[in-house]
C-alpha cells in the first residue's frame, strides 16, 4: 500500500506501536501501577496529535504527576465533605443508603474518568484542560457551550467550599464553638458570614495572581495537613470513650440539648443503617430527602477534573492525568467509607443530624478538624477559582464570543491570565449570596454532571463513529463505560432537581445554537464529533437506500447540471437548486487536460468551487473531472456522479450559443456579487465545443436512460421582477415543436415538464407565480391528423382532468394563431422556426 505524502493522515508518524494482541488485564493493572507503566510516549510519536503549536509553552510546564494532578484532585475531592458533612449523609440516609450513594457517584467518577483518560491519551492536552479537551472532541459549539457550562460550575463549587469553610469555622471559633466558649472570637449572623467568606475569596485571588505554580507548592504541603488531621480523627474513633456532645447553638431548631458519641458499638451501627431523614437546620429546616442527601454528596466528590485544568502546568498530561486523577478517586473512596463506617457504628442519630461538626466533639485535638477543614474547604475553593480562571482564558483565547471578551487574554502577565482570575473571584463572590451549603449543593452538583455526561458523550460519540484517529493510548476505556458514565450522570441530574437539570439542559443548548449561527470560531479547522457522527449515519442509511425499491410516487429531480463557468452560471446555477425539491443537486465541471499528468488541476480548484458553493446558498455537491473532451467528462460524471442510489437521474446543460458571457461575481449591479472570489479562481470559459459534440453528449444522456434539460436566457433571469410581482405566470408549453401532435400534452416528457414547473412553483420565491399551461385550440387536420374543433375541445377537458388527477394546481391558456405555426412546419424549417418564436 502506498500513500501520498502531502495530504495523509500518516505522513509525520515515523512508528505504529499499538498492540495486535491485547494484553491481559493483570498484565495491564501491574503496567499501570508499576514504574515501568507508560500511558503514552512523547506527543510526537504514537497516537493522534492536534495541528498547532503543541510544544509553545513547555517551559512553563513544571508539575509532575503528584502535585500536578493528585494532590490538587484529592483536596478537591475532600473539600467540605469529609468534615463537615458526613455526619449529615449517615445521619439522615443511613449507612446503607450512604453507601450505595458513594458507589453511585464513584461508578459516574470513575468511568468519567476513563472518558477523561481516553481524551487526554489521544492527543496534545493543552491549557484549558477539560474544556480543551470536549471542545477539540466536539468542535466550537458543543465545546464552547460545555467549557462555559463548566467556568460556571467550577465558581458555583469554588462558592461551595468556601461557605463550608465558613460555616465550620464559625462553629469552631464562633459563639459557643468548640474551641472557645460563650461569645467566641468571632460573631456569628449572616452578613459576617457573608464577611467571612469574601476575606477567603480575596486570599484565593492573591493567590491566584501570584500564580498557580504558587498553589501546585503548597498543595502537597496542604495535603499532607489534612491527611495528618485525618488519621487524628479515624484515631478518636478508637481510643475515645462515650460521651455526650453538646449541639451548637447555630442549630435553632434544638437548644441546650447534646448527642451521644458511644464509641464503636453494633447497636449504634445497626440503628444506623436505615433511613431517618430528618429537617437541615441551615436550611431553615427544610426536610432532608435523598437528592438533597445525594447532592450535598456529590458536590463534595466533584473534583476529578482538578488535575485536568492545571493541563497547561503539567510537564507529560498525557501520563499525568490518568494516573494522578484515578490514584486520588480510589484514594479518596477508601477514606470515605472508612469514615461513614466508623461514625454509623458509634454516634447516634440524634448527634449526627443536630451537629454536622461532631468530629471536633468527638476529637482528641479538637483543632485537628479545624485545621482540616479549613485547609480542605479552602484549598477546594483555590483549585476550582484556578480551573475556572483557566477556562475561561481558553474560552476567550479561542474567540467563542467574538471579539466581546478579547481583553481577557491581554491581561495576562507571565502564562497567569490576571483578568480572568479577577472575573472568576468576583462571580465567586455573586453566588456567595446564596448562604448556605446546601442551597449550592444542587446547584453545583447539575451542572457538574452536566460537564460529566458531555465528556462521555464526546467519547461515546467517538467511540461509536469509529473514527480511524481515535486510538487513545488509556486501554481500560471501551464505548460500556462511557455509556454507564453517561447514562448514571442523566439519570442523577433529574434525581437531585428535575428544574435545574431541564434548565441547565436548555442553557446548554441554547448556547450551541447561538454558537453555532454567531460565534467566530465556529470557522476554526478543530474537528468536530458532529462530522464523524453524521458521516457513520449517512454512510448507514446510504446502505438502506435501495434503488431497486423506487417507485413513480416518491420520484424527485436528481440533478446533474454541467457548469463550463460557473461565474457567468449563477443564476441558473440558483434556479437549479430551487427544482431539486430536497433531492440530489450536484455541479459538475470537466478540465479539458491530459488525466495522466501530474499533479491533479482539481485539487486546487475543488476549494474555489466549496467557497462559491457556500456564497450562493446552495445546496449542492461539487464534482470536478480531467477528460481530454468534455464528451468524455460528461460520462465520467454521469456514471461516477453520487453514491448508492442517490444517483442523477437528470443532466441539465446551458444552451450552446454565442452570446457574450456575464461576470456575476465582479459586478456590483448583480445579487451574486462576492470580491473576495478573485477572476483567476473562476476564469471566463467560452464554451469549447462544437455541434456535433453538443448534440452527441445530449444523445449520451439519453442512452443512460437519464432525463435531459436545455437551459437557455437564464443570465436575464431577474428574481428582484418575481419579487415585485411584475411577472405573473410560470409557463409551460407541453408541445413538441419539431413533430406536433394531439398527444404531445400526455407524453413522458409532456408530464416531466408538468412536474419541474409544479415543483418550482412550490418554492416560496416562486409561490406567487400561477403556473400555467399553453394548449393550442387552432388546429390543421390534415397536414397532423388532429382532431376536429369538437375534438379539441375534449382534449383540452382531457388534459384539465389529467392535472386534477396529478394534484397539479395550473390554468389552461388557449394560445391563438397556432393554425400560422402549423402551415409553416410545411414550409422551409427557417420559417417554421420563427413562426414559432413569434408564438412564443
């Protein structure tokens, strides 16, 4: 096999290293987890590569593996869950139900992780992360609507963890907290809290401006903290003896009222393990249910893009993430439910719903869990404000809003998108509004989802079209897991809140819609799913098309229009995509050239004749031809032209003449008017064939059995006249004027005739023509053998029930002075020929 160098898919890969025998799954998991693993090799060898500029910004490219991905996904998946709210879950689920939620999310996470994995292993991975990433797999609008979706959801968790760090920080130092007693240092209410939580959001944004390389430092620093202030915890557990704990005062729905911590009990654990929901006292009491449950859960889990969003900081994304990311998920399972086991089997249901903070009640060092969660919440918060400021500078970058929102990447000093870092911390600071945790909860846990099932949709998709280029180097994803990942996501979204699932659905679309008619990028050479998609089903039902079922009922113009010079054309080139009436239109053009040379005239032209395609609105396939005549082309066309049964089943040709040509494109009075189409794309082409040739080529298109049209004046087709209403009438003469007769009117190409002109006449711009068709009620009877006067009559009657019988809305015009048309056909043909123009 062979293939060319300039224009193959292959031509700048050197090696193929993937396996033709798949390695069994131990021998996987042991490559995976073992030093020698290699997801992937260097971003020039295996595997597909984005087109651009993989290797700008190496030099800034600094994070491995563990402070890049793990350490950032871990905190993020910690955040405010595993100290604040745990007890929440078990208390009002119960453990069995808390941990059928886990598997729940964890089986989205994990297979969504997988998705992720296989998108990062199938290319470059550059800054962006996962909008990156969906929006190079699903093209602009999808990967625009998505990426803005996900800025969202990144400052809606960003405001989640900081109300939680808030939240426990006043239960810990506030009035009556559980380091200090009676007023606490600091007051409680919701303006302060409110006071609070904008001091953190403003330490994330120095922080931020100072760099994320400054976060990726701290973070395995602020991991180990909480790790440390964790086993502190899981160790009170143990040594700890029953005891009361007292319920704080911002619950006001007891008061002066303690749970009970019993220390590892079964009978503690077995009253635990049902349901017993109860009312959120920071909620105003709102009743607890199991989306309420499940949502405060999963906005606590929602982290495992963290890693994916520090992409423009990693030294080898590739490798990083799906390591990293998948380390951390299991990680952070094991330590969950380690938890949720060892607080049902020794605190009370009591204590649980009326303290969410029971593990600084319960704790050896009380200020272990103050330490914890202060870094947990605030770290979460820090690592979502980053992912989201990256996104956005993406998003701008790329220009899905145009030009609107240009001034972002402007403001960037040194690879940190200063502005977007200030837009994010101040939108954080609008959904601070909100208060309370578990008001954000749902929120932020649908539109997390939402980012969850279009990454697996854009691997599922993928996976699905069998697109050649998708070979991503993670061997654990298949097409099974992208669609459990896709389908557990939809189902939980209209679990948490049907409303907010339906709404962030619509804004979803509403967003590709306006990207796709508006947006700038929508022009960029990214590739997109949609293509890949719409050619594996057209390629399917092309298949199911099958030629030998056509019937006369479902019959419709099949066009082939032959186009010598398509500048002086356009208007028949208009007119013809106005009779296809939704079936096949293609343009062929034959290159008078020797075919055996080299290289191919078309591969240049075939983008000219695209561009002119696109200016005239039409909807049409090009096919270009090297014949050394155009007889020749012609056949190559009408044999070759379409696919399966899609094949023209009418050729139509403009009129041999000698009339000078029109340059519709140049000239500014013309409605096709278009500079940017310069004169050397399209030269004026006089027509370089004789008669005989002409009139052999028609004789070809009806040796194929295929139906001919002569198109002739179509360069003094005026639309502008139709539009005014100064012409009136589609006119169709069913006559054939070489041998007239009384049976022309009802002949094949009599009806054909009928059928063109009640298609064109069903088109809006021509609706307000009347079709009409000609009959002549002078006749001679005996040059013709017509029928008599009384015959005519009925004939005329015959063909009005012919188009009532054919549904063929027209009127019947009687032409006068055909009896002068008649006596010349006797006559010199010349004669004949103008007896029939002055008719006309």
């Amino acid at each position: 096999m062979v293939a060319p160098e300039i224009g193959s898919t292959n031509a700048d890969i050197t090696t193929d290293k993937t396996p033709l025998v798949n390695r069994s799954v131990l021998q996987r998991l042991y490559n995976f987890f073992g030093r020698s693993a290699q997801l992937s090799t260097n971003i020039t060898s295996d595997g597909y590569v984005e087109f651009g500029s993989i290797t700008e910004g190496l030099d800034n490219r600094t994070l491995g593996t563990f402070s890049g991905v793990f350490a950032p996904v871990t905190l993020s998946m910690f955040s405010a869950l595993i100290f604040l709210r745990v007890g929440y879950l078990v208390g009002n689920a119960g453990l069995l139900v808390t941990l059928l939620q886990f598997f729940i999310s964890y089986v989205i996470l994990i297979f969504t992780v997988a998705s992720i994995c296989a998108i990062s292993t199938n290319g470059a991975v550059e800054g962006g992360g996962a909008y990156f990433m969906i929006s190079r797999t699903l093209g602009p609008e999808f990967g625009g609507s998505i990426g803005t979706l996900f800025f969202l959801a990144n400052i809606v968790n960003s405001a989640f963890n900081i109300s939680g760090c808030v939240e426990g920080l006043v239960q810990l130092i506030g009035p009556g907290g559980y380091l200090v007693h009676d007023d606490g240092w600091v007051p409680d209410g919701l303006w302060f809290r409110f006071l609070y939580s904008s001091i953190l959001n403003c330490l994330n944004l120095i922080i931020c401006l100072i760099g994320a390389g400054m976060f990726a430092k701290t973070t395995v620093f602020i991991l180990a903290t909480v790790i440390v202030c964790t086993i502190i915890s899981f160790i009170s557990f143990f040594v700890q003896a029953p005891m009361q704990v007292p319920i704080p005062n911002v619950n006001t729905l007891v008061h002066n009222s303690t749970g009970f911590f019993t220390g590892l009990n079964s009978s503690t654990m077995y009253a635990n393990l049902k349901e017993h929901y109860g009312h959120d006292y920071t909620v105003n009491g709102e009743e607890v249910t199991f989306a309420s449950v499940f949502a405060v859960l999963f906005s606590g889990v929602t982290g495992i893009m963290a890693g994916a969003n520090m992409s423009g900081e990693l030294k080898n994304p590739a490798k990083s993430i799906p390591r990293g990311t998948l380390s951390a998920v299991l990680f952070t399972l094991t330590v969950y439910l380690c938890l949720a086991l060892l607080t049902a089997a020794s605190c009370d249901v009591f204590l649980l719903q009326n303290n969410y903070l029971y593990m600084a009640g319960i704790s050896v060092f009380p200020a272990s869990v103050a330490i914890g969660l202060i870094t947990a919440t605030w770290t979460a918060a820090l690592s979502n404000a980053i992912g989201a400021s990256r996104v956005l500078e993406a998003l701008t970058k790329d220009r899905i809003f145009g030009s609107i929102l240009d001034f972002i990447p402007r403001g960037t000093w040194r690879a940190n998108p200063i502005v977007a870092v200030i837009i994010t911390c101040v939108l954080v600071e609008f959904v601070l509004l909100l208060g309370s945790v578990n008001l954000i909860a749902k929120l932020n846990s649908v539109l997390f989802l939402l980012s969850y099932l279009a990454t697996n949709l854009a691997c599922l998709g993928l996976e699905l079209a069998s697109a050649p280029n998708f070979r991503p180097s993670f061997k654990y994803f298949t097409w099974h897991t992208a669609f459990i990942g896709l389908f557990g996501t939809l189902i939980m979204m209209f679990v948490i809140n049907p409303i907010f699932a339906v709404c962030s659905i619509l804004l979803c679309l509403i967003l590709i819609v306006a990207l796709h008619l508006f947006s700038p990028s929508k022009e960029f050479q990214w590739g997109s799913i949609s293509q890949a998609l719409i050619f594996h089903q057209v390629r399917k039902y092309l298949l199911l098309l099958d030629s030998r079922k056509d019937h006369v009922k479902f019959w419709r113009p099949q066009v082939l229009l032959l186009v010598n010079s398509p500048r002086s054309a356009c208007p028949l080139i208009d007119f013809i995509n106005d009779l296809k009436k939704g079936g096949l239109y293609v343009l062929g053009h034959v290159v008078n050239a020797d075919p055996y040379t080299q290289p191919d005239p078309t591969q240049d032209m075939i983008y000219h004749w695209l561009t002119l395609v696109d200016h005239l609105k039409v909807k049409a396939f090009v096919e270009l031809t090297v014949a050394q005549s155009v007889r020749e082309g012609l056949q190559h066309l009408m044999r070759l032209s379409g696919m399966g049964a899609m094949k023209p089943n009418t050729v139509v040709f403009g009129f041999l003449d000698h009339e000078p040509q029109q340059d519709f494109l140049q000239s500014s009075n013309s409605p096709y008017s278009n500079c940017d189409l310069l004169s050397s794309a399209f030269p004026i082409r006089w027509q370089n064939i004789n008669c005989d040739e002409y009139v052999a080529m028609i004789s070809d298109v009806l040796h194929m059995n295929k139906n001919v049209c002569l198109c002739r004046n179509f360069v003094n087709l005026n639309m502008d006249s139709i539009k005014i209403s100064e012409k009136k009438y589609i006119d169709v003469w069913p006559i054939n004027f070489l041998n007239p007769t009384d049976k022309d009117a009802f002949d094949t190409t009599s009806l054909f005739m009928m059928q063109l002109a009640c298609i064109i006449n069903s088109v809006r711009k021509w609706k307000k023509l009347t079709l009409r068709i000609c009959v002549c009620d002078e006749v001679r009877q005996s040059s013709f053998s017509l029928s008599s006067r009384s015959s005519v009559e009925s004939q005329s009657e015959k063909l009005s029930n012919l188009l009532k019988m054919l549904r063929i809305s027209a009127k019947l015009f009687m032409v006068t002075g055909w009896n002068a048309v008649i006596e010349a056909h006797s006559s010199a043909f010349p004669t004949y020929l103008n007896s029939i123009r002055r008719t006309l």
